[in-house]
C-alpha cells in the first residue's frame, strides 16, 4: 500500500532472479481513482514461502522511497538501477 492508500497486486511468477540474492518483483497497482505518479512511498509486505520454509514468517518495508516513474513499460528489459536502503 502506497501513502495515498492504493493498494498493489503481486503475481506470484511475476519476478526475476538476479543472482542468488536479488529479486526483481513486479507490483501493479489496482484500480483506484487516484492519479498514478502521485504516491512518494510504498510499504510492504513479504510473507516466507510456500514450500515449508519461513511460510508463518512476515517480513514489513514500511516507507520504501519509490523513485521517479521510468519511461517503459517493461521494467525487465529495462537497464537495471540498484537503490540500496
């Protein structure tokens, strides 16, 4: 969830591997009256995995700064930027 309250939807194959320790995760916002490209921060929520490791665990992003919205639309194809925090 966003600081203006919209919600986004993960697809669970939606990622990309980068490594054995980055992953790449595709967000895509749901339907709100709210103009894209207004919200400054995102909070989220990670919850372990399906295959018996970690799935009671939850790990909280709160106030994750979102960067300037990128001029593609294909954030994988895309020259890749690491924002470290």
């Amino acid at each position: 969830m966003d600081n203006l309250g919209v919600s986004y939807a993960h697809r669970p194959m939606a990622y990309c591997g980068i490594g054995d320790e980055i992953a790449l995760i595709k967000l895509t916002r749901k339907k709100s009256p709210i103009p894209p490209g207004l919200a400054r921060t995102v909070s989220i929520i990670v919850q372990g995995g399906t295959f018996g490791m970690g799935g009671d665990q939850t790990v909280t992003f709160a106030d994750l700064p979102l960067p300037p919205r990128q001029n593609v639309d294909d954030l994988f194809a895309a020259e890749t930027q690491v924002i470290q925090y």
